[in-house]
C-alpha cells in the first residue's frame, strides 16, 4: 500500500512543487537510520518521502487514526498507508512508550523512521527546543544514526486559512549521519537525554538557517492562543 501511495501522491508532488534537495546521499542505501526533521508543514511528512527511494515510517498524532465517521477512516486509511504511527500527545506516559516501541521496532526491521523532534509545527517558522523523549531512547535503545533533515520554505506552500496550496519550490536539506553510540546503555540519563537532543536540533537549525527559540513549541503555542484570547477579549 505504500508503494501505491508513493505512486499516486509522491509523483504529483515532484512533478509539481519540483522540490530541490541537497544531501540525498547521505541516507543510507539499506538498513536502519532516524530522521530528524524540524516541522513546519502538514506536508513535511509527504515531501520527505517523495524525494526517497527507500519507505519512511513516521509517527503522526492519534487524533488521524481515530476520528468518527466516513471522513475520519478514510484519513486514517490514509496515513496508515502512508506508513504513519499514531502518538497520543496528550501526556499519556503508556501511549508516549509505545510510539517509542513502534519506532524501534521500524528500527529493528532495518528501515528509516521519521521523527520531528519538536513535537508540533513551528507555529511562527523559527525552530523550536527538541523533545528529549522519542528521538533520543529509540536513539539509544537501537544504535542507529540520526539524520538531521531540514525543511525548507514549507509552511509557505500552504499558510493557515489558504484552502489552495501555493506552487513554489519547497527545500530539503539533508545532513550527515550522527552516531550516539557512545551513550548507549545510558537511556535513563536525563542529561544524556537532553544532550543528544541538542546535539540534533543544533545540526537541524545550522541545515534550516532558522532562528531557534529555546522553549517547547508547545508552550509557544499556547501562549499564542492565549495572547489572541486576550486580545479578542480586550476588543469587546
């Protein structure tokens, strides 16, 4: 089923947004690697894969897997085709270890998983603190190198409130393999955790040439919300 989604969705994308990619080399032809995105489109998830010969299984929220009715399974058929894992992102320790049970068992199989390790999409285009959790345990748990990705000029393609995507050349920057290896058997190490993250969103952001915010883009999220709350309170 992936290979067929490739076909019928991958194709139209190259062949219309034409997106450029340096550093394709740098992934590896067989066997396991990470690839560590930062995220600023709902397309990422496609544009990446498009530009690969090899399959890409990333992990994408719960909410595309479970929602009711005729439109919610064909989303779900959708993204399981696509190869995507669901995550519960609500702070449920036993969904969180099992998105990290499913990315080392994609490890394992000898195929490339796909993580953004900011846990949301930018919501102003710069690059947001990495979450130590997924990316690094799975790091460690199976050996395998991260890849720093960066995307570039996505969330251009299709701001919020555009129904009709824009036709422009979105980028991707791919960056030389990191081996963590020398941390393994330290995944409960919480400075370990947090220094292998850094490590990656430092490779990611000299990639992107975004400016990087040191917060969680999901604080940064909701103070957003709240400050636009506020301001529409402060109108009435």
């Amino acid at each position: 089923m992936y290979g067929a989604m490739k076909v019928a969705i991958g194709g139209p994308l190259k062949l219309g947004f034409r997106p450029w990619v340096e550093g394709l080399e740098n992934v590896p032809a067989e066997g396991p690697a990470i690839l560590a995105s930062n995220h600023l489109s709902f397309s990422d998830s496609f544009f990446l894969p498009a530009v690969l010969d090899r399959k890409v299984t990333f992990i994408a929220k719960a909410e595309y897997f479970t929602s009711p009715g005729v439109k919610g399974k064909l989303t779900a058929a959708f993204f399981k085709g696509v190869g995507q894992l669901p995550v519960d992102r609500s702070g449920a320790r036993g969904a969180g270890e099992a998105a990290i049970k499913s990315g080392i068992e994609v490890l394992e199989r000898g195929e490339l998983f796909g993580i953004y390790p900011e846990g949301t999409r930018s919501p102003d285009g710069r690059l947001y603190r990495g979450k130590p959790g997924g990316l690094a345990r799975v790091a460690l748990a199976t050996g395998a190198p991260v890849i720093p990705v960066a995307m570039i000029d996505t969330e251009k393609i299709q701001p919020p409130g555009k129904v009709l995507p824009k036709l422009m050349r979105p980028g991707i920057r791919i960056g030389k393999p990191l081996d963590f290896r020398r941390y393994q058997g330290m995944e409960q190490d919480r400075f370990v955790l947090r220094a292998l993250t850094d490590e990656v969103m430092y490779e990611i952001m000299k990639l992107s040439g975004q400016e990087y915010v040191d917060v969680y883009a999901t604080a940064a999220k909701r103070q957003l919300s709240e400050a636009a709350k506020a301001a529409k309170a402060g109108e009435k």
